[in-house]
C-alpha cells in the first residue's frame, strides 16, 4: 500500500499499474479522456463523483482510501474480476458443460505454453 502522505494522484497511479493498464485504457473504460487522467495523477484535479463510481464499479478501488490515504487498500484486479466471473459461471454450469469449460481451460493452457 501506498503511504498515506501519497496524494490522490500518486495513490491513483499506484492503482492503475498494479492493474497493468495505460492511461488511455484506463480512460476509455472510465468513459472520460486520457489527459483527465492524466491532470489526475499530477494532482492538478480531482475527480468528480461519476468517475469515482466508475472507478470503485469498473476496477474495484477503495475510494475512500484513494481520497484520503487511509483505511486498508484491497486491489481488484482486472484478473481477479474476470476469474471471479468465470468461477461464478463454472458454478451455474451443468456437469457436461463443466467437463467441457475444464477440457477447454487445459487445451488453452497447453496451447499457450
């Protein structure tokens, strides 16, 4: 975690490259534009309250620790978002299509190796 006398910038930035995105990608899956992102991070503005929703929604973000630097930070990941909903529709599954989603995890494995 990031020192709480990190500004909301830094905390934000810290945020967005744990999770491995750029700027721009950040900023399209926010619905906002890059360079907002960037005025962001340098601590030139502060974000409204539609883009801190989309923030906590889209990414997971503790927002009351991106704007104050307290409380625990638990990253979100993009990876565990997407493994989340995988389980979840592993789970509603029935056992032949459960069979199928294993076969097909172990040929995609085998195959990106």
């Amino acid at each position: 975690m990031i020192p709480c006398r990190a500004s909301l910038g830094q905390r934000l930035k810290s945020v967005r490259l744990k999770l491995g995105i750029s700027q721009r990608q950040f900023a399209l899956a926010l619905e906002t534009a890059p360079n907002h992102i960037y005025q962001i991070e340098r601590d030139h503005c502060i974000p409204g309250a539609k883009l801190l929703r989309g923030m906590r929604e889209k990414f997971g973000i503790d927002i009351n620790w991106l704007l104050s630097g307290e409380d625990d930070y638990v990253a979100t990941t993009l990876r565990q978002q997407e493994l989340n909903s995988l389980i979840r529709q592993f789970q509603r599954a029935d056992p032949s299509a459960r069979a199928m989603l294993l076969q097909t995890a172990s040929f995609t494995a085998a195959a990106s190796r």
